[in-house]
C-alpha cells in the first residue's frame, strides 16, 4: 500500500511566471512611509549579510555561531536544489532561476562575511 503525498506539487499543466512570497508583517505599499537614507558605506552584500544576521540574532541566534551557520548552509543547499528542480520541471524560467539563486548565493556568503572570513 503506498501513500499519496498530502501534497503532490504544482499541476504541470500550469506554467508558473511568478513566485510570489506573503509578508504578513509588512504593510501594503500604498501605506508604507519611503524613508531616504545617507549614503551607505556597506556593499550590497554586507547589507544582505546584516539583514539575515538582524533576523536571526531577533531570534536568539547568531550567524557568527559555527553551528548556525552550518545549519544555515545545510537548508540554503536544500532550497538550492529544490529552486533547480523547479527550473528543470519548468515551474520557473532560466531567467528567473538565476534571479533567486543569486539571492541564495548572497545569504550563503552571510556568515563568512559577518566572520571575516
């Protein structure tokens, strides 16, 4: 007797041109304030690094921590690979594979930048 998954996956049939993420927590546009600030002296990806390092250390953790880091890099290779297996089955185009590997790839260079390393 074999079980079916709770959940098979996206109907083939229907090409995926958007992936969209909710942000429960963020305010629709129309209603944000758009705040200008000075020049930042970070790089793009030392800005990509404070983000995930803020986000973690608001949950008591660090990215600095070997062990978290380690876990970090573990779910970011899962993720990496199921974004390939996305673009294989044609979820999501070349172009757009590219996109959000690069975002991966930057929070994959967190903890190092963070360390120095």
């Amino acid at each position: 007797m074999s079980a079916e998954p709770a959940h098979p996956g996206p109907d083939p049939r229907h090409k995926a041109r958007v992936i969209t993420f909710p942000m429960a927590s963020r305010p629709p546009r129309h209603q944000r304030q758009e705040t200008r600030l000075p020049a930042d002296p970070l790089t793009p990806e030392e800005r990509l690094a404070a983000s995930v390092e803020k986000t973690f250390n608001e949950h008591g953790h660090t990215l600095t921590d070997e062990t978290t880091a380690e876990i970090v890099t573990i779910t970011l290779g899962i993720a990496r690979d199921m974004l390939e297996g996305a673009r294989r089955s044609e979820v999501i185009d070349d172009g757009q594979h590219a996109e959000l590997d690069a975002l991966y790839l930057g929070m994959l260079a967190a903890p190092g930048i963070l360390g120095g390393e």
